[in-house]
C-alpha cells in the first residue's frame, strides 16, 4: 500500500517528503518500533518532538505532518 501512494506522489512531492519520512523512519527505529505501523500515539509523539525540536517549528510541522 505505501509504494502504491507513494508512486502516486509527484517527483517533487517525494523529494519533499523525503527526508521526514526518513526522520520517522529513524525516530521510529530508536525506539523499537516499525514505521509503517505505528500506531496514532507514536506519530503523536513523533510530532510533538519536531513542535519542541525545530526552529521554523510551524513549516516544519506542517511538512511533516502531511508526509
């Protein structure tokens, strides 16, 4: 399911998103967990530590969060 969306995505869509969704992947795996099924709590707190951990924390947020 998750090749099939992201082949969907454009060129610069992937390219964009590349790189948190590699941040979750790494998030994820420092913790013990699978990314490709985490659950609602670990996306949650995935998101609130970009919130707490970036400068531009509203861009960032918002990248993330649509990847």
């Amino acid at each position: 399911m998750g090749d099939f969306i992201v082949g969907a995505w454009s060129e610069g869509t992937r390219k964009q998103y590349a790189g948190p969704i590699q941040e979750f992947s790494r998030f994820c795996k420092q913790r013990d967990l699978d990314p490709i099924s985490a659950s609602v709590n670990t996306v949650s707190e995935y998101l609130i530590h970009i919130f707490n951990t970036t400068e531009n924390k509203y861009s960032s947020f918002r990248t993330r969060l649509s990847a």
